[in-house]
C-alpha cells in the first residue's frame, strides 16, 4: 500500500510517503519552500515525496490527514462562546481563519492532489503524535505519552502500543483537554519572556540553567494538580483561550512583573535579566516535576520498561533526562520529529499498521527522510564563482575536514539525506572544535546570530559517549536524535568548554556508526588529533531561517557567514585566507 | 513612478506620521521585517538561479538587505529602550510596506528576467520612499544615517537589476519592466481588496457575534461547568475512525 501521511495548517507543516510499510520519505515544507515553520499546505512536500518514489497521486491508495479538522474547529467555536463576551475581538479573527482553507480539509487534499475523497483519511492529532513515537522507535511494547500544546481537545495523552507481527493496537487509555495544557503553559511563558511562540521554547529551556527555581511557588498557582494525577490550569491567569493577541492575563503579569521586551536582549548581569532566567527555569521544574509525575504513575499502571514520547513537549531534552531516570522506565524513546511535523510520517504508519491492518515491519532507526544532497551542484557553483575547492576521495577528505576542525575551522557539513525534524544530526551541520568557549562565542557573532545564553550540542561516538557524559542507563539511546541534555563530567568541562552549558550540562548526541559512518568516522579521525572524539554540532543555518536542504542553499549560507570551510562529499570548499577578513559583500561579488 | 509621486503628495502625511516616536519605533520595526524578508527571497533567487554572475549579484543584494533589516531592528531596539514606548512587548511588522523582496511571486517559477524587472521597481519604489523617510526625520540623526546608507545601496540594486535585465532581454527588457508595473499594480489592488473585504467580513462577524451567539455562549458556558478537571476516558478507538473528520 502507499500511503501520504499530511501535516499542515497550524506550524511546521510536512508530507511523508509509506510505502508497503516501509517510510520511503519525509520532509517538512519549510525545507523546500525554505520559510522558517511554514504552516502552508505543503504542496512542495507532497511533491517532492511523490517524484521521489516516482508515483503519482493516483498511485495512492490513501492520504492522511493528522487532526480532525471539524473537531478542531468545534473546541476553537466553543472556546469563544465560553469566552463570551470578552473573546468578541478574536470571534472574527477565529472564524476567518478558520473557515477559509483549515476546515475543508479533504477538499483541499482532493483539489490539489486530484484523488477521490473516499481515500482521505483523518487521524486524531495525537493518535498520529502516538505512532510517530511509537512505530518509528526499536520496541515491541511501550507505554506512550504525547503531549503538545493542543491538537483537536486533547492537549496530553497516555496508553500503551504493541506490535505483533499480527496486529498494531495503539490505545490512548486517557486524555487532557484544553484548556489545560503543558505546552500551553510553557508557550505563554514563552511569550511572556519575549521569545515567539511554536519557536522559542528551547531558548527558555536554555535560558532556565542560568536562573534558580525562585518562582516555583508562583507557577503552582497557575497549574495545580488534580486527585486523580492530572493537573488543571488557573485560566484567570491566561488569555490564550479567549484571544489571539495574547496568552497571559493583567493577573499573570500581576504575579511575575512586566513582560520582556523582545527586542531588548537578555542581559543577565541584571537584576531584571536575572528575573527572567529564574522565570524560566522556575516554569522548566514545574513542567518537569508534572511530566515526571505522570510518567510514574503511567509506568506503574503498565508495568512496561519502555516509554515513547511524542508531541512538542518531547522536544524539552531537559524533562526528558529527568523522565528517564526518575520514573522507572529503562528506556525512552523520542522520535527525530515528536512535533507536529512527525504527524505526518505518524499519520502515515497509524494508516497502514492500525487501519489497514498491514503486517508489521520494523521501521529504519536513522532520520534522515530528504531531500539528498547533490555535491555536483556545489562543484558547478563554487566552480563558477572560482572559490577554492578540491575534491576528494571520502578518506582524505575526512582527514581534511579533521585537519581544518583541528585548527580552529568552522565547517558546513553536509551529506545524504537530510534529516527529518528539528535538530541537524550529522547530515546538515555546522562543526567545530568544542574545546574553547571562543568557538562558542564566535558562532554565535559570525554565524548564527543569536543570543549569547544559547547552548550547543556535542556529538559523539556512542563508544566513548559515557568518558565524557553522565549518561543514566538508556540514556544513549535517548540522545541518539539529541532529545535530552545530560551532565558533561566534571573533569571535561573545561575541555570541552564550547558545548557545556552554564549548568555543566549539554545537549548530547549519541552517534552510532551505522547512522552516519562519514561522520562517525571524522569523529574518529578528530579523535586521533585532539584526543577527544567530541565536536560541536550545530544546525546548519542562520537565526530566523529554515536548516539548510540543498548544496545551494548551503553554499550560500557559507559565503554570507563566518563557516570557513564547506563539505558536500567529495567536494571542499574552503574560504581563502584573504577572504575570511573581506566584507561578506566584498566576498559575494569577488 | 505612480507610487512615487503619491509619496510626494503624502509627504506631510509621512512628517506626521514620523513625528510620534511611538509609531516611529513601530515603522521601523516594521522595515527591519520586510528587509530580512526580502534578502531571504533573494537569497532563495541566488540559489536558483543558473546565471553566475547573477548568483554573485542576487547573494550580494541579499546581504545588504539582510543587513538593512538590522539597521532598523537595531535602530527600532534602541529607540524602544530610550523611550520605552508601549509598541514594546509583541511589536510586529504591520504591513509589508516598502516592498523590497519578491513576496508577490514564486521565486522558483519565475525566470530571472521577471524576478529582475520586479526588483529593480521595487528597489526603485524603496528608494523614493526612503528619501522622503531621510527627510523627514531630520531631528533623528540615528535613524537618518540609516535611511543615507541604504540608499546608497539602492542605487547599486538599482543599477545592476537594470543592467542585468537588458543583458538578459537586450530587445524585450523596456516590455518587461512595463508587464512587471502593471502586475504590481494588480497585486496592489488586490491587497486593498482584500483589505477592504477582511474589514467588511470582521464587521459582519462581529454584528454576528453580538445577535447570534449570546445564547449559544450561555449553554456552553453551562455546560464548562459541568466538565470536571483531569483526565478524561477515551473510548476504544473504531477501525472505521479515520474517514470522520468529526
């Protein structure tokens, strides 16, 4: 069977194609259409998975949609009448958006794609959060929870899956709905301290290791726990529920002070800076402590060692580490995209294993879904523009890369496919040495300009990940797509100074051989030089834009930013000596 | 030229409207938005297109949009800590003003002669804006320097988009230009459509809202009363769950 799963319409939208239950192919739109979370129909998407697998829409026998798109519209049209009459700003507001191309969904897939409407499916929002976690990840039986900041009604969700080689249950045992919401409750905090909402929420969770916990108190005022293990927000302290415009009420801004202005920068050698760090690392512990809680009670109830993790939530490394070693679970489990755009892969599995009933069959443990990267491209650019590059055969162009990361280079890798959700894991990265907090600030100037309290991640071979982390047990498996931040040991922080954080902790990747051999193989050869087979990786892009997708799009991210050397296999384009020190002009036009 | 001599006309509009440091701030945050915006569609044309040198000239063109949109954010940052306006906190882009970028169009449709012809009336558009702006702020030396030096890139993007565009159609290129106005007029037109219609359509919702939901909004609100916080039981799922939309 072949089957189009779709996400769209709210952030991050995607396609991704099953074929005979097997993913041939995932990307989210805002690779090809290269705007950062776009939300649009992702007609590019669909495209590109459908000239990969060289079918065309009649050759599908389903598409999936990842929410029920009525049922949506039912909580957004209730929620305006409870809020009546305050919520008459965002009535019209609300029915415009919603009644334009949101709710008329199938008619949409039908007119773009040109398949009958009886082969367009809709799964529940986190039914498809569910099997994203659940049939992407290496386990037989697991206990699920999804959360987000809302799908349909449901904003957290818990059950259990297996998979025979018979049949594929997925049960969401129980849910809560909105307008009780973790990840609403994290967004508006998020908005509350000036970061854009569905975007922002790492640079809380990376601004929370410089505060203390100081307003935990205060935060339990807004959430409080219920009998029966749940939890239910104090909506007097939120807007999001009745309005567009803003997520917190004059009580929330009561009770923490005024907002922060989102185009002053943090600065946390202020009193007010300092505010703002014990904010969100007050907001961090209470989501923590909640999911935990949760997480305790569901591993007791199933008596099952695994855990699968899915929804936006997922994407807090911090709560995930802590879930890992404190509820019982031996493994957890987060797939590379436990967002919204997952669904659509997620969609697209739940189809085929649970509706259709197809056979099980173990899904590749790797995310790199893609577009591929195409090194002839970038030879025929850089040629063009007489740039100096080399080509390579793979073994001196790894003892190349690693000479130049050696020597203080800032290199744009890219190879294969690419990857499938937020976090670049080694197909389209930026790497460096993570020895100096130099390097650090230096990508953070010249190349990714961003903020100065934001973290980078480390990679490192699976076989000496635990010489330089505090990794729990499973906790390897869980920093295999960089979904937790673990503890860099102590006797490594100064060497390993550029990606530990402020709190000695760090956003590990956890790489296996079979997963990226290339890359695996330059951290070895980095390895013989340094003597830590530790680099820097970061996602390969610049703030406010899209990780880059094709060798263009990476070529000339590298010559408008600080990256000294760029690698598409076998090419190497390195930046010439005089013109690392020119105008990012002067070199554009040289 | 059309929109250009309107901005002259509208020129005491403009003094007044740059007088108040609270619109001030918001207008060139507002800039900062469309310039980035810009340099990342032209950017996106450097990386499709098949002409070298008009890969180097778009990925330099970019740049300086890029760094036109800091100047303004930069600028907008620092007059909003100076004054703290209360634009502050969820100051956004009001509208995509100056046109700078290739937003109207699907870059990768459009050959390079059409992408070219669109620029350069945009850029030219931009430029007579922003001397009216440098004008107009004469008491705001900051913010004045900005408008100076980007205007002195627009002379550069102007050049070269017309240069470029008559390498491209040395017959056709005066055609283009004329095809590449009227299709801005038309976009212009249908945004104040739009406009005009989105206002239309909120007054209508909202007379609505006030007639017609009242009693609706009672029997939901009594009915939230009802529901207890927690966890709520799902019900086995049905394996014919997937067609309902509902």
């Amino acid at each position: 069977m072949k089957i189009l799963g779709i996400s769209a319409h709210y952030h991050d939208s995607a396609a991704a194609l099953v074929c005979d239950g097997m993913p041939v192919c995932a990307v989210q739109e805002e690779r090809l259409s290269r705007r950062k979370n776009d939300a649009a129909f992702p007609i590019g998407a669909i495209e590109w998975c459908l000239d990969h697998a060289g079918l065309s829409p009649d050759d599908l026998d389903a598409v999936v949609f990842y929410e029920r798109s009525m049922l949506k519209f039912e909580r957004i049209l209730t929620c305006v009448l409870r809020g009546f009459p305050r919520s008459w700003r965002s009535f019209p507001q609300a029915m415009k958006n919603s009644l334009g191309e949101k709710l008329w969904v199938r008619g949409v897939i039908e007119s773009h794609l040109g398949i009958p409407k009886n082969r367009v499916l809709f799964t529940a929002h986190h039914q498809a959060h569910a099997a994203t976690a659940f049939l992407t990840a290496p386990t037989r039986r697991a206990a699920i929870i999804t959360a987000d900041g809302v799908g349909e009604w449901a904003t957290l969700t818990v059950g259990h899956g297996e998979r025979t080689d018979r049949k594929t249950a997925i049960t969401l045992m129980r849910e809560i709905r909105f307008p009780h919401s973790l990840g609403m409750l994290y967004s508006t905090f998020t908005a509350y301290l000036g970061f854009a909402v569905n975007e922002g929420e790492y640079k809380v969770m990376g601004l929370a290791a410089y505060g203390q916990p100081t307003q935990v108190d205060l935060v339990r005022r807004l959430i409080r726990r219920t009998p029966d293990g749940a939890f239910a927000l104090d909506m007097a302290y939120f807007e999001y529920h009745t309005s567009a415009k803003r997520s917190y009420s004059s009580r929330f801004v009561d009770l923490f002070g005024p907002p922060r202005n989102p185009y002053e920068p943090i600065d946390l050698n202020t009193t007010e800076g300092r505010r703002h760090a014990d904010c969100a690392a007050s907001v961090q512990a209470v989501l923590e402590e909640t999911l935990v809680d949760i997480a305790r009670e569901l591993h007791r109830e199933t008596g099952l060692p695994d855990l699968c993790l899915g929804g936006g939530v997922a994407l807090n490394g911090v709560a995930n580490a802590r879930i890992l070693s404190e509820s019982g679970f031996e493994r957890v489990f987060v797939p590379s995209a436990p967002g919204d755009a997952g669904c659509a892969l997620g969609a697209a599995l739940y189809a085929d294993r649970v509706y259709f009933g197809q056979q099980e069959r173990n899904v590749p443990d790797h995310p790199f879904w893609g577009p591929s990267v195409d090194s002839n491209e970038l030879l025929r650019a850089a040629t063009e523009d007489g740039q100096d590059l080399e080509q390579l055969d793979d073994a001196a162009l790894i003892e190349r890369t690693a000479d130049e990361l050696f020597a203080g280079a800032v290199v744009g890798w890219m190879e294969g496919a690419c990857e499938f959700g937020p976090r670049a894991l080694g197909h389209r990265s930026i790497l460096a040495a993570p020895h100096s907090s130099q390097t650090r600030d230096r990508i953070n100037r010249d190349i990714k300009y961003r903020e100065e309290f934001r973290p980078f991640a480390p990679v490192v071979p699976i076989e000496a990940a635990d010489r330089y982390f505090e990794l729990p047990p499973g906790g390897a498996r869980l920093a295999r797509f960089m979904s937790a931040v673990f503890r860099v040991r102590p006797e490594w922080r100064t060497r390993l100074a550029s990606i530990t954080h402020v709190d000695g902790s760090a956003r590990v990747q956890v790489l296996e051989r079979e997963m990226a051999p290339r890359l695996s193989a330059l951290l070895e050869a980095y390895g013989r030089r340094s003597g830590i087979p530790v680099l820097l990786n970061t996602s390969f892009n610049v703030a406010g834009e899209p990780i880059v997708c094709s060798a263009l799009e990476g070529y000339s991210t590298f010559r408008r930013c600080g990256i000294d050397m760029l690698v598409a296999a076998p090419v190497v384009v390195t930046k010439r000596g005089h013109s690392r020190v020119k105008s990012l002009k002067e070199q554009a036009l040289a | 030229m059309l929109s250009a001599g309107v901005d002259r006309i509208l020129r005491p509009v403009h003094r007044w409207i740059w007088r108040d440091s609270d619109r001030r701030v918001r207008k060139l945050l507002c800039f900062a938005e469309v310039e980035t915006g810009g340099g990342r569609d032209i950017l996106r044309a450097a990386e499709i297109t098949r002409d070298p040198l008009l890969r180097r000239l778009y990925l330099a063109h970019a740049i300086d949009e890029l760094h036109h949109g800091d100047l303004f954010r930069k600028r907008g940052a620092d007059m909003l800590r100076s004054s703290r306006t209360s634009s502050a906190p969820g100051a956004r882009a009001e509208s995509p003003a100056s046109g700078h970028g290739l937003d109207d169009l699907r870059i990768q449709d459009e050959p390079d002669e059409t992408l070219l012809a669109f620029l350069h009336l945009s850029e030219k558009a931009a430029a007579g804006r922003f001397a009216i702006y440098r004008d107009v702020v004469r008491d705001d030396l900051p913010t004045q320097a900005i408008f100076e030096e980007i205007l002195r890139d627009e002379v550069f993007h102007m050049n070269y988009t017309f240069t470029q565009l008559a390498r491209l159609s040395p017959d056709s290129h005066r055609k283009l230009l004329w095809r590449a106005r009227l299709r801005r007029l038309w976009k212009q037109y249908l945004r104040l459509a739009t406009a005009i219609a989105d206002t239309f359509g909120t007054i209508l919702l909202t007379i609505q809202y006030f007639i017609l939901i009242p009693p609706f909004a009672w029997l939901a609100k009594r009915a939230a009363r009802r529901e207890q916080a927690g966890w709520t039981t799902l019900p086995p799922d049905k394996r014919d769950s997937l067609k309902r939309q509902y």
